[in-house]
C-alpha cells in the first residue's frame, strides 16, 4: 500500500541551499509550505516556535527545479513487436528518483487498445500518489482518439488535457497523413488552447523516414498558425532530422530531444551530444525541450517494417542526461532549461520549472555526481538520500 504523501508539516525550512532557479542565486534559505514555495533569503528568518517549522540543512548542496518530463507513456507503450511487447506501465518511484516532478502522459503507437481514458487514469493516479501530471489526448493516429468526441472538447472540458500527441510523421507506423490533414489537427488543437489558456501545442512524434519534418515546413507555408502550435519530439534520431528541426526552431517552434543514447548506425545523436550541438547554434535557448519517453518502446526495424527487437524508455534518462551535461563543462544553469523552465513555459504548466515565491514546490537537491539525492514533489519529500520514501500503491512496501 502507498504511503500517503499528504501529511506534512504545515511549514519547513530548506537550510543553507546553492540555489538555482534555474539562475544561480548563491545560498540561500527556502521556506516551504501547503506545497508551495513561500519565501526566499539569504538570511535566516526568525520564526515564532509554535509555528511548528521543521528545519532541513541541506548542507551546502545544489538545489535546482524538479525536472519536467513532457513525453511519458504512463499508462506503458509498446506492442510493435506483438502482444508480448506491451510495456507496462512506469511507477510513481520511477519518476521521483529520476527527480521528476512534473510529467505529461499520451499515448503511442498503440491508440488501439489502450485509450486517453486509461492515460487520464494513469495521471490521476499519479497526482493521488504525489507527482504533477497532466496528458496529451490523441496518439499516432487520424483520426485523434478522444474522450469526448473532439480535441477541442477534451481540452476544454478535462482539465489535464493540455494538447494532442503524439500524432506520427515519417514513420511506417503514422496514417500517412497529408498536410490538409495535419493542418486541421493543428488548428483544432490551436484554438482548443485559446479557448482554454492551455499550451494548444501539437506534440509531433517524428520517424526515421525521409520526408522529415516536410510536412510540418509546408503546413506553416501555407497556415496562419503560429510556430509554436508544432512540436515535434525525437528530433535527435537522425541527424539530418536534427539539422531540420534546428531550423523548425529558427523559426518559432520548439522541437523536443529524447533521452536516449546515440544509435549504433551512428546515424542519431545523443542527447547530451544533442543539446550541445542545440547550443553551439546560437537559435533562442528556450526552442529546445528534452523528454524522457519514459514506458514507451524504443523498437528497431528491418527495412520491411518489421521489428527485430526493442529497448523500455526510462524516465532516469532526464537526470542523466542532465548530470552528464555538467560534467562536460555547460554551466548548470544553461543545462537546466530544457528539462525545467523551457517544457513549463512552452506547455503553460504556470508552476513548474522554476524556484520563485509562489511556484510549486517541486524541488531537486544534488548529490555531487549532480545526480538528484533527495526529490521535493509539492512540498513532500518524494526521495531521500536516493531512496524513495514514497511509493506507489502497487510498489513494494518501503523496508
């Protein structure tokens, strides 16, 4: 049974913080409560007793943004290699010990069998045990399927519904759809999010096929929309996918990298190699995400379309990345942005991704490798000296 992650003091103190913002503040002290961020300063504040505060010295330690994951399959992916291959659905200490706080769930290749009412119970779980969840309705294929009938009728009637995705390009797996097609989507999602204040962003899962980001290029040629209602996501899979999707974001739109390793055609990037490359470019740092694809397949096919075999997405890919990224010399304040501010401002989640008076407490303190060591989800600690001290309902009990 779950730990209920509700009971916590009404008021706790962070001690002695190197502060991140994502900007470096310096050390600073934070004070904590009703899960939110209440206060923040470099000295000492002198709190009557009976206000029951509980001090936590966090020793000088970094404390940064819990990590937004904006593509995780949280009701579980998969079923490209036969009904075998359906991947299971992550657990809230999954996402906690990876320092997420924050995720946005959908569906993949499977719309079929698994549906944006199981994503929505997913996520509502998820928020029972703690985290910030909210879901993308749709998946691969046109039409969307939906709650309610309509794009725009999730979005306005289901408050977690933040857009559609991920809806395929360039992938054997897509419906092949044409850019009539692709624009009616994106438009629907457009004014979804203007009747709503939603992000109304189309989040593109983008294949390996030739045609690229094509689609997406003579949609914005021949529409009124704004770049930003396109996101495609796996841009890193194929270099020159990369080098379109930098210049998708010269343009306007934000394109999101996935957390997985370089191929082993070499033909990808990287997701640390990924960001770097995004830097050296000079394009506005904010058009740049990094998701997890955390419980999502990760297949490799022959070139009839045929899976020959398949890796699990993890959501512990977002810290490593994030930790590997320092250890090569960007300055943690850069590397920050596209796992905490960039996802929470693109995708309007007004809270998250920053340390500032009034936000979410949704707090990360690093350990030395930069590695989350303790994880702060709307202000109950999650994570404590790497270990979960909440699970979720169906996780083994803590020992």
């Amino acid at each position: 049974m779950a730990r209920d992650p509700s009971p916590c003091p009404a008021l706790e103190l962070l001690v002695d913080a190197e502060l991140y913002t994502p900007e470096p503040m310096g050390r600073r002290h934070v004070l904590v409560g009703g899960e939110r961020i209440l206060w923040i300063g470099a000295t000492l504040p002198q709190l009557p007793a009976d206000l029951g505060v509980r001090t936590v010295n966090v020793g000088g330690q970094r404390v940064v943004p819990g990590l937004v994951d904006g593509h995780a399959h949280v009701s579980g992916g998969g079923g490209e290699a036969g009904y075998a291959s359906r991947v299971p659905a992550p657990r809230l200490s999954d996402f906690t010990r990876a320092g997420v706080t924050s995720v946005v769930g959908l569906l993949g290749t499977d719309d079929t069998v698994r549906s944006p009412a199981e994503v929505l119970a997913h996520a509502r779980a998820l928020e029972a045990e703690g985290l910030s969840a909210f879901m993308w309705t749709g998946g691969y294929h046109l039409p969307p399927r939906t709650l309610l009938g309509s794009v725009r009728e999730d979005m306005f009637a289901i408050d977690l519904v933040i857009g559609v995705g991920e809806l395929a390009l360039s992938d054997h797996r897509s419906s092949q759809p044409n850019v009539d097609e692709l624009l009616r989507i994106a438009a629907d999602v457009h004014v979804g999010g203007l009747m709503t204040g939603k992000a109304g962003v189309l989040h593109l899962h983008m294949g390996d096929g030739e045609r690229g980001l094509e689609l997406v290029f003579a949609a914005l040629d021949l529409c009124e929309l704004p770049a930003r209602v396109f996101h495609p996501t796996h841009v890193n899979r194929r270099r020159a996918l990369f080098d379109e999707a930098i210049e998708l974001a010269g343009r306007g739109a934000t394109i999101d990298v996935t957390a997985f390793p370089a191929g082993d055609d070499g033909d990808g990037l990287g997701a640390v190699e990924a960001v770097e490359a995004f830097v050296r470019t000079g394009v506005d740092p904010e058009r740049l995400t990094v998701s997890s694809d955390g419980g999502g397949c990760l297949p490799r096919f022959d070139s009839q379309g045929r899976a020959i075999g398949f890796g699990v997405g993890t959501p512990s890919t977002l810290a490593a990345t994030l930790a590997a990224l320092v250890a090569r010399g960007l300055p943690l304040e850069q590397a920050l942005l596209p796992f905490t501010r960039n996802p929470a401002r693109h995708l309007r989640l007004d809270r998250k991704g920053e340390i500032r008076v009034g936000m979410d407490a949704d707090l990360l303190v690093l350990d030395t490798r930069g590695l989350p060591r303790d994880v702060m989800a709307r202000g109950v600690w999650h994570v404590r000296d790497g270990r979960a001290v909440v699970r979720g309902t169906f996780e083994d009990p803590i020992p």
